[in-house]
C-alpha cells in the first residue's frame, strides 16, 4: 500500500466582502452531483432547478499571511501549519501569532500531528524527499507563539513525515515514518518533555510494526498507537515500553477520532465504533475509500472520500443519516450545531444540514490542499489565501 504524496507536492505559495456566489476574484461553483445530491434528500437544493441557493452566506473577518495546509481547533482557537511556520488564531481577534520553524532544509507541511496541554502546543513538520531529510517536531508556547524547542526524527530520508502528536502526564509524544510502502517503513515513536523539549524515551521496531503511524491516543493510563492496516500497540508512557496490543482496531492511514471514550475508524470501506478492548459497538457496510479524517460529535460521524462522497452517520448505532458528493476529493470536515462542512481538494468548499444532508451553501477558495476548521459562527478556510469567515443565515 502506498501514501499518497500530496503534502510532499502541494504548490507554491500565493496571497472582502461578503461572500455569497462569489467573492472578489473566486467565484462559487454549482457542484451538480452535490446540488442534486441535496435536492435527493428532500432539501431546497436548487431555484428553479438551476441556481444553487445558499440558506448560509460567507462574510470575511480576517486573514493569515501563512498558507494554512492543517487546521485545528481546541477551546475556541484555530492552530494551523503552513510549509514554514504555525499560527495560532480566534474568531472575533484573528492571528494571535505566527511563527516560523526553526529547522532548515526542505519543509512541508506535516501530517495531522498537532496536539495541545493548554500551555504548550505541538506541531510536527515533514522534511522533504532527500536522503538525508527528517520530519521535525516543535513547542510552541500557545499565548505567546515563542518556539520552546525543536525535535528531529532521524536524518535519513526514512524518518520524514510528521505522523502524530500527543500530550500526557507532561510529555509530548510523537511519531515519525516516511512515504512509500507501508511494509517498508521504520516509524518511531519519541516521548518528550513537554517543557524542555529534552528525550524521555524512544521506541522503534522491531518493538513496533513495519507501518504507518494513524494515531498516538492517550486513554486510561496508555497510549494507544494505531497503524494502518497494522492494529494498535498499547504503549506506557512513562517508559515508551510496549505493553499489549489489538490487533482487531484496523485503521486506514488517514486515522481515527476519539469521542466520548469511542474511536471511530475509517476502515476498509466501512466506518467502525471501536472500544479500546478491541470489540466494536457497530460496523457501517459503507465508507468508501476514506481521504482525510472523520468528523465526530454527539449526534454524527461524517466521513469524506477520494471520490468526494460525503456519508454520515449516527454516532450511537452507525445508522446512515444521509449522503452527499462534491466535484473533487474530499481533504476536511469539521462540524458546527447546524451544519456539516466539507473541503475539497479542488477548492469548493460547501456546507449540509446537519440532519438531512440538504446543501446550505458552496462557494470555491485557493485551497490549494489547505485545510478548514470551525469554531462558533465562524469558518476559517485554509490554502493559498487563509481566511476567516463569519457564518449567516443568507
């Protein structure tokens, strides 16, 4: 099985109003298979079966100078990356602060391997394709923005994705593979001190499996590294030391999400509710081939696939609620109390009723392979021009 390869080759670089149907120089596409999709599910999908109508509108609050390529959002704050640097950002006050990386070399923008104690954020970076390139890890103070400390996986061009971040009992843990055949990697996994940046522990194989890192998942004590197509290693913190495994948590390389003691995986075509013991509440018999990681909250588990479907489901039972489809492959979700939102690779992002399926809005961006994430009433749509949005009724 190969990694897809698309943050080692994203684009270069590039840099109001209110946007509805269009805004400044981009204009919003009709996404047919998404407007016939809602208008499916019994939604007023279209005015008089032509024009999409929009039930939510854009209007623009703020802007990042950085090329926002992975979004995250914890406690009512944005934190991104970009090819150089992180952010960190609100609603209502915009960038609180940017800083760059201090690695040198050829970097991109990392995996999904950010996490966060409050105080500290940490944010993985990859390095490039070189023989002699590594993925690199930093601690970002989260009220100032000053870079704490830097980590590297090893220099040698096998070691150069940022694969996972996590936080627990004042370490940072994080892992590292590379791109390629999912046999031939070597992942590591590094605890670090979260103040000092300094090396707690470090396993590798053949402790762990030749895989991909999905996930570092603290839970009752433990750690729980989950590998693509690999199952998941127990891993005590304290040491590094393996300690069991569950082999019967499958996940994809794109990983799961924790919700309410729940790990929810994309996994062979389905959608799986994991325990931790390894049984699984329910099982979708749908999924398709899953791109990016899902959406989970009280009520729906939303995933987006290569082909641009979007499926959601009951988060309890796994039920399908309703699909939906956009013209290119899905790369994020992130929800809000009425609405699901979707980007896609090619740029459209649009919005779903959050119990129907039914299109709410579509408008297109200079993603560019940047991500998007929500917090309150507002979206903030990552790429080429980073931007944050305010969310209104149309």
């Amino acid at each position: 099985m190969q990694r897809r390869g698309v943050l080692a080759t994203l684009g270069a670089l590039a840099t109001g109003g209110c946007l509805r149907l269009q805004e400044a120089d981009e204009s919003a596409t009709g996404s047919t298979a998404a407007s016939q999709q809602a208008g499916d599910n019994g939604g007023d999908a279209t005015n008089g079966g032509d024009e999409t109508v929009n039930q939510v509108s854009l209007s623009e609050q703020w802007r990042s100078d950085m090329f926002a390529a992975n979004v995250w959002t914890t406690d009512g704050t944005f934190f991104f990356n970009g090819f150089d640097g992180a952010a960190a950002a609100t609603p209502a006050d915009g960038v609180m602060w940017s800083a760059g990386a201090s690695a040198t070399g050829s970097m991109t923008s990392g995996a999904d391997a950010f996490a966060t104690d409050g105080s500290h954020a940490v944010i993985g970076f990859s390095g490039g394709s070189g023989s002699d390139a590594s993925a690199h890890f930093h601690g970002y103070d989260t009220g100032t923005g000053e870079e704490l400390w830097q980590v590297d996986a090893p220099a040698d061009g096998n070691h150069t994705v940022a694969e996972a971040s996590a936080v627990v009992d004042g370490l940072a843990v994080v892992g590292a593979a590379a791109h390629g055949s999912g046999s031939d990697q070597t992942p590591v996994v590094y605890g670090i001190d979260i103040q000092t940046g300094e090396q707690v522990w470090e396993t590798t194989v053949p402790a762990l499996p030749n895989g991909f890192i999905a996930d570092i998942i603290p839970h009752d004590g433990d750690l729980y590294v989950s590998f693509a197509w690999k199952g998941v290693r127990v891993v005590d913190p304290r040491s590094g030391s393996v300690s069991g495994t569950r082999d019967s948590i499958e996940t994809g390389v794109w990983g799961s999400r924790l919700h309410d003691g729940v790990l929810y995986a994309p996994w062979d075509g389905a959608v799986v509710a994991y325990e931790f013991d390894g049984s699984s509440r329910w099982t979708t018999d749908e999924g398709g081939d899953v791109r990016c990681r899902p959406a989970v909250d009280d009520e729906l588990v939303v995933v987006g696939t290569k082909a641009g479907f979007v499926h959601a489901f009951a988060t309890e039972t796994g039920e399908k609620r309703w699909d939906a489809r956009i013209d290119s492959q899905v790369s994020a979700i992130d929800m809000t109390s009425s609405h699901v939102w979707v980007a896609g690779e090619q740029g459209t992002v649009t919005a779903y009723t959050r119990d129907n399926g039914t299109l709410a809005h579509e408008s297109t961006h200079d993603l560019s392979g940047g991500g998007l994430g929500v917090v309150n009433d507002t979206v903030f749509i990552g790429g080429n021009r980073s931007t944050a949005f305010r969310i209104d009724d149309a």
